[in-house]
C-alpha cells in the first residue's frame, strides 16, 4: 500500500495533467473551427474547378494526344502515394489511421509485384513509415502545423509530384489523408491524383430551367490547352482540399482524445482519492487500537 | 437578361469577392476582353495582369486589381474568375516587387532546363505586377 503521501502527490499530478488536457481539448475544439471555416471558405474555388474540369472533361476525349497528366503513362509498374498526416501527436489513432491504410495498400501493391514509392507531407507520417518502409520514401515535406494551411503549401507538394511525374518516376499517385466527417468521425481516405479522374459532367437540369438551351461554350485558347494549363492547378486543389480536411479531421481527432484523456483522468482521480480516504481511515483506526490497547494494559 | 454583371473573383483559400458589377476587362492569355452582362459563355486562361472592374458605368474609374494567372469562366450566372493570388493594384509594394524582379532575373540568367521554364514564369510574372503597379 503506498503511503499517504505518495497518493496525494499523485493525486496532484494527474489533477494538473487534467488539466492540461482539458485546456488542450478547447484549443483543439478552437482550432477546429477555425479550420472549419477554412475548409468552407475554399469550397467555391474548388466546386468551380470541378464544373469546369468535367464540362472540358466531357468534350475531350482521352486519348495518346491527351495530356499524360490526365492519360497517365500507359503503365501501371510505379506507384507514388502521397500520405498527408499531421505535423503533430496527441490527437488518438488520427496518424495511424491514415497509416494504417497507406501501408495496407503499400503492400498490397507490392505483393502484386508493383514499385511503391512514399511521398509524406507531416513529420508523424514519417516516423511511422521509416520502421517500415524506409527505403521507399523518397521525400518528406513538413507542413506548418496550427497556423491555416496555405495554397502555397499545396502547390509545393502538387510541383514537387509533378516534377517526379514528369521525370517518369511514376505511373499513377494516390493521396492517402483523413476525410473530416464530423468533429468525432474520420475518415482516411483515398484519391487517385494522376492519372486525374474527371468528374462527372453534370446532367443539363432540363426540367427546372426554361428557356433557350444553354449557348455552346466558347474556349480560349482551345479545350486541349485549358485542360493542359488546368490539371496542374486541379492537382494543387485538390491535394488544398485534402489539406485542408486533413487539418479540420487533426483538430476532431485532438478534441475526441483530449475530451477521454480528461475524462479518463477524472476517474483515476476518483479511484484514487477513494484509496487515499481508506488508507487515511485504516491509519486512524491503526492508532485508536493502539491507544486503548496501550490503555487496557495499564 | 440582368442589365448587371454579376462577377466572383475566388482564391483557394476564400471568396474574394461577389457583388454586381457594370463590366469587368480580363487579361485574358489571347488577349484582353471585357465581359458585359449577357456576355456569351466562355472559358479562358488568364495571364498575369490587372484584372478592371467598372462598377456602374464605362465612365467609372474602374478598380484594378491583379491577378497572378488562373482562368476565367462566364456563364448565365455571370463572370467568374479564378485566382491563384489577387492583390488590389493600390496594394503592390513597388519597390519589393522591383527587387523581386531583380532576383528573378538574376536567376534567369543561371537557370537551365526545367529551372529555365520557371524562372522565366517568375520574371513574366514581376514584370507584369510591375508593369501595372506603375500605371
């Protein structure tokens, strides 16, 4: 049985980490929003690069011509996945989700005889993949971890994959990041990047707009050349998005770890102060039998 | 047909700006063209430059803002335009671009290869910024 001072310093201590991770859990619950709202507010951009990526999606046809962005190469052999993590721990199976799929699928495309080359956006992503993985990394980028995530950001890694793409070093690239469901649910997903899957054109909603029919769409310069200027940015956008998901999912994920880390420590407190009263009793019962037995004996 | 033009300018990170508009002139990469309402549909690429918006009439002192390269999309709900960066033209640090352009070039001059590409891109990109900023 440990002595009484030892369990109200230990009382004391986890009170503080308590604290801590209750004072973490509303930073993150903060920053959650905020990077909420960030994910809103890059959402008008992207809804337009999507419309107009599958209105050109739908009058170009895919061909050796086409640009080898949105081709691909014509092989499957080499496969680059992009895995974004966070720069970050504390935030619950966050990094090991996202890490558990990649490496999932890594393996899965080397047992089919495939090359697997890792591309890691966020220093936990990493740790986790030198063990195991280490002579398949071929970068790592560290991204700016609390302050919102930038475009620039983005389009460092889209001109780092298409540099490698463009120097043949593979054929297909997946991202592999966490979806933001909601602030207790995330999703690690996965999104081919190159080559690029258009969306689908939507339908001309003919029920709900009267009307003359839609004017044919002029291009300038021609459908080929916007597409070729285009799947770049599209690139940088979407790797954006997923940054930005990737962040708002981080934030959940710290809030949902935080909130039991919290709780967790509030039980432990109970049980302890628990033994710290009966152990406190037990000495005093201790010393009242040693007083009358001392009593008696007189 | 709406006797306004209603027109969106969009960066990754946010909705710059949406309102109604009498006509905006955009860089375009074949050439500059203004955009009035019931503009017929088009797509364009965008080369570096200022981007004018006329409020209200031809007449209006029109507001320049400019646009690091991205495209341009007119529909039936007006005109939009994507950008990867906008700076108000009133915003542009002279001098800071002048040594950025400097620098540019200096590399310019080393470059090669695919560095060549890109620093040539940079350049063009200054030059423009300095190019309005002046006017």
């Amino acid at each position: 049985m440990a002595s009484l001072k030892a369990l109200k310093l230990r009382i004391a201590s986890i009170k503080s980490t308590q604290k801590i991770t209750k004072a973490m859990k509303m930073v993150a619950a903060a920053k959650l929003r905020r990077s909420q709202e960030a994910a809103e507010a890059a959402r008008p951009y992207s809804e337009r690069m999507a419309a107009v990526m599958a209105s050109l999606g739908s009058r170009v046809t895919v061909g050796p011509e086409s640009p080898k962005l949105l081709a691909g190469t014509g092989a499957d052999q080499t496969y680059l996945l992009v895995v974004v993590t966070s720069e970050r721990g504390l935030a619950g199976g966050f990094n090991t989700n996202i890490v558990r799929l990649a490496r999932r699928r890594a393996d899965e495309l080397m047992a089919q005889g495939k090359t697997v080359k890792l591309l890691l956006a966020g220093r936990k992503g990493r740790a986790a993949f030198v063990r195991t993985h280490r002579d398949a990394i071929v970068d790592t980028l560290d991204l700016i971890h609390g302050k919102a995530q930038q475009f620039a950001d983005a389009q460092v890694i889209a001109a780092n994959v298409i540099d490698r793409f463009t120097r043949d070093e593979f054929d297909v690239a997946e991202l592999f990041f966490s979806r933001f469901r909601s602030a207790l649910v995330q999703e690690p997903t996965t999104v081919r990047l190159i080559p690029a899957a258009l969306p689908e054109a939507a339908k001309p909603d003919t029920a709900t707009t009267s009307g003359p029919p839609p004017a044919a769409i002029e291009y300038e310069p021609d459908e080929e050349a916007i597409l070729a200027d285009l799947l770049p940015r599209n690139l940088a956008v979407q790797i954006f998005r997923a940054m930005l998901e990737n962040q708002a999912s981080f934030f959940g994920a710290q809030m949902t770890a935080m909130d039991n880390a919290t709780r967790n420590a509030g039980d432990i407190i109970t049980r302890l102060t628990i033994v710290y009263n009966r152990t406190r009793q037990a000495a005093i019962t201790t010393e009242l039998i040693e007083i009358i037995a001392g009593a008696e004996s007189l | 047909m709406a006797d306004v033009l209603h027109f969106e300018l969009v960066s990754p990170e946010k909705l710059l700006r949406s309102g109604d508009v009498y006509m905006v002139v955009v860089p375009g990469t074949e050439g500059d063209f203004g955009v009035l309402p019931g503009h017929a549909p088009l797509v364009s690429t965008i080369r570096p430059g200022a981007i004018q918006v006329f409020p209200t009439s031809m007449n209006d002192v029109p507001e320049r803002i400019f646009i690091d390269g991205g495209f341009a999309e007119v529909g039936p709900n007006g005109l939009t335009i994507l950008a990867e960066s906008a700076t108000p033209v009133g915003e542009i640090d002279v001098e800071a671009t002048a040594r950025a352009l400097a620098t540019a070039r200096e590399t310019l001059r080393a470059a090669s290869g695919d560095a060549l590409t890109a620093a040539e891109a940079r350049v063009a990109r200054f030059e423009a910024m300095q190019a309005v900023a002046v006017n």
